[in-house]
C-alpha cells in the first residue's frame, strides 16, 4: 500500500533535490526574525526613532548699545513770520508765486499807495517851510547880536529873535518827523517778507480793503530748513535714564547732543541725522509727560510741517550688552528665560536679565556668555518634556528676515508678551 503524500515527506523530497533553495529559505528567515526582535527591543527616540528638531540660533556677541527711545512728534517749522497789512488800503497786486521760495525783503503784495504818496509830499512841503522859517529867524537873531551890545535895540527884542529861531529848529524837527512817519507809511504799501523761507496761499485776493482797524492776514512764511521736531517723553522714563547714567549703569550717549533720527509715517528712516536741542524744565501736570525738541536739517524740502514722526533718540549706551530678537526671549511673571544651545547640541532654558527694548529686539544685560548660541526660531518643534530637560536639537543659524521660518518679531510696543513661547503639542 503506497505511503500518504504529506508535508514531511514534500520536505524530505525537497531536501534530496533542492539543498541550496533550503539554506536561502532559512537565511531569510533568520534575517526577518533579527530585524524584528531588534525593533522590538529599542526605546522610542534611540536608534531608528525621530530625529532632533532643526531649530534656528543666533551665536552671542556682546557689545556697546546705545538705548534708542522711538517716540511719537511732530514736525514744525524753525521760523513762522505772518505776513500782515500794516497800510490801509486797497489791495493791488500779488507779486509771488504760490509755495515758491522767497528771501527776506522780497516783495510780495502791492496796496495803493497814491494816499501815502500824497502824505509823504505834504510832510516834505512842511519840512521846506519849517526849514524857510528857521533861517528866517535865524538871520534876525544873527543881526540882533551885535546890536543888542552897543544898546542899539532893546534886551527884549534880541531874546524874542533868539526865541523865534529855537521854535523853528524844533518846527523843522517836527516837520522832518512827519515826513519820516509818512515815508515809512508809503514803504508799508509794498508788503515784502519779514523771512526767507516758503511762503504759502495767498488768504486776500486782489481788490480786497486790507488793513482798515487791524492789520490784515496776506499770508504765511514759514522756515522749513532746518526743521523742528517736538515730542514729548514720560517723566519717570526720563528720571530713570538720568538715574543710571548718573549711577554708571549706563553712558551718557555722547559728549555733544544726542543725535535723532525720524521714522516717517511708511516706516522709512529719514536719511539725514538730526540733534537733540533741549529738554523742557516743566512736566505737563496732566500727561506726565516732559517736552523735548530736536532739529533736523531738510536741504531738500521733503518735509514739512505738521507731518507726524517717530522719532528715535539715543540717548545712553551699554556696555558689554546683547541684542536678541525679541521671539527668543520667554517673559513671565517669575522670570525672563532664553533657550540655550550647548555644545552638545542639548537645549535648555537659561534666566536672563533684561534691559529695555530696541525696535523688535531686547538688550540683554546679564544672564548670557560670548558665543553662546541660543534659539531664535523651532519652539514648535520641540517634543513636549519635563520643565527644565535638556532637549536634543539640530542647530541652523538664523538670520532675520531670511526665509519663511523666521517668526514674527513680537511689537516694541507690547514687551510683555513674547512670540517665543513654546507652542504645546
């Protein structure tokens, strides 16, 4: 009776005909069977787990930092003169252009002048005969003198002949002072500009009666090189500036003024530097807040009065100081933290000390070593751990503005908040 045809038997077929296909069927299994017993045994994040996040840092180089204040100003003109009517009359002719340039002296209206013109001839008719009435008297003086010696005329006659040439001279003198007021009158028909400067519109028109009780309103001029810039700056952040400079926490920003520059409305920086002038002595009692005023030079009009600013003061210095982008930097109610990066590639926290900001950066005074890298940009993609645990990292430098990771710089304006914090999982 044949033997069943069954798996031991296939196998032992297989084993007399196929010894090589046999011994690459158990090598093969051999090799799953590691593979798999080495994947069991690993811990997650060892060997063949995630790799370190790439994170963005910025190596620490310490350094002088002016502390630049950025408040809010605006422009005025270093010279305002307005251009008044100080003749009556009827206004004849505007002799400026509209917005031009004018120097000083420079004619800018003409008002009828025929009344002062009449004037002025009058008063010169009255100093000629004030002036025949002089010699006249005088000549009747000079022939009294030496009769009155020899008694050939009375005392009397020569004093009233002395009399009669002082009244003349002082006619003479009143005449010529009438004279002057009418010339001066006859010069206020020619209205000209009391400055160099710009001079705007025009606010009387050609045929209008000016200056008839008060002096009429022709026109502005006003000095727009160099400019004046007024802003204004809390008290107590002013003290407290005067308060570390005079400690020696921080530098007096120079041996001369400060210097200013002007953040235009866009956000663009005005090229040209400008200077502190003063620091007013009051302190406004309902704002708090201390007047200040610069000047900035404008050679090219680009400016002009009224316009709002930013402007940006230094007006001390650090030494040995740090900037960090403000979204390196975790604030909080306890402290302030940055994540370092060591040598090893290890990030953990490290408390800094703060000083004030600068534009979307913070002056770092004490917490950080040269060369030191810390984390500017990946706090998202650090893996949630315990407070405090070192975190293995891939460090990239990081550059501002380079590329689409670079995260938002948190606003000067708000410093207790941070871009920074890690986002949780």
């Amino acid at each position: 009776m044949p033997q069943p045809h069954n798996a031991n038997n296939r196998h032992a077929h297989l084993s007399r005909h196929c010894p090589a296909a046999i011994s690459s069927l158990v090598l093969a299994a051999v090799l799953v069977l590691g593979a798999c017993g080495k994947t069991g045994d690993a811990p997650m994040g060892a060997g063949a787990g995630p790799r370190a996040p790439e994170v963005g840092v910025v190596a620490v180089k310490p350094g002088d930092i002016g502390l630049v204040t950025e408040l809010p100003g605006r422009l005025e003109a270093s010279r305002i003169a307005e251009v008044r009517a100080r003749a009556a009359g009827i206004l004849q002719k505007r002799v400026f252009r509209e917005g031009s340039d004018v120097k000083t002296g420079q004619q800018l209206f003409l008002i009828d002048s025929a009344p002062y013109k009449a004037s002025l001839a009058q008063a010169e008719a009255a100093v000629a005969q004030a002036e025949a009435s002089l010699a006249q008297t005088r000549a009747l003086a000079e022939r009294y003198r030496p009769l009155v010696a020899v008694n050939a005329i009375s005392k009397q006659d020569y004093d009233n002949a002395v009399a009669a040439q002082k009244t003349a001279q002082a006619n003479v003198a009143a005449a010529k002072a009438a004279a002057t007021t009418a010339r001066i009158n006859l010069g206020y028909a020619t209205v000209t500009s009391p400055i160099s400067g710009r001079i705007g519109r025009a606010l009387v028109t050609e045929g209008a009666l000016v200056g008839q009780g008060s002096a009429t309103s022709l026109a502005v001029v006003q000095q727009i090189d160099p400019l004046y810039i007024n802003f204004t700056q809390s008290a107590s952040d002013a003290l407290k500036l005067r308060a570390a400079v005079a400690s020696g926490k921080y530098q007096q920003a120079g041996t001369g003024a400060a210097q200013v520059r002007v953040v235009l409305e866009d956000g663009s920086v005005y090229p040209h530097a400008g200077r502190l002038l003063f620091t007013d002595l009051t302190v406004d009692s309902t704002s708090g807040q201390v007047t200040l005023r610069a000047e900035i030079p404008n050679r090219d009009h680009s400016l002009l009065p009224g316009l709002y600013v930013r402007v940006r003061l230094e007006q001390a210095q650090v030494d040995n100081a740090i900037l960090l982008p403000q979204q390196a930097v975790t604030r909080s109610g306890k402290a302030d933290t940055v994540m370092v990066v060591g040598a090893d590639n290890q990030a953990t926290p490290r408390v800094v000390k703060l000083g004030p900001a600068q534009g979307s950066n913070w002056v770092v005074l004490d917490g950080l070593k040269a060369g030191e890298q810390v984390m500017v940009d990946g706090f998202q993609k650090l893996p949630r751990g315990k407070p405090g645990e070192p975190i293995a990292v891939k460090p990239v430098p990081w550059q501002a503005g380079g590329g689409g990771a670079k995260p938002p710089a948190a606003p000067a304006s708000a410093p207790s908040q941070s871009a920074s914090t890690p986002a949780k999982p």
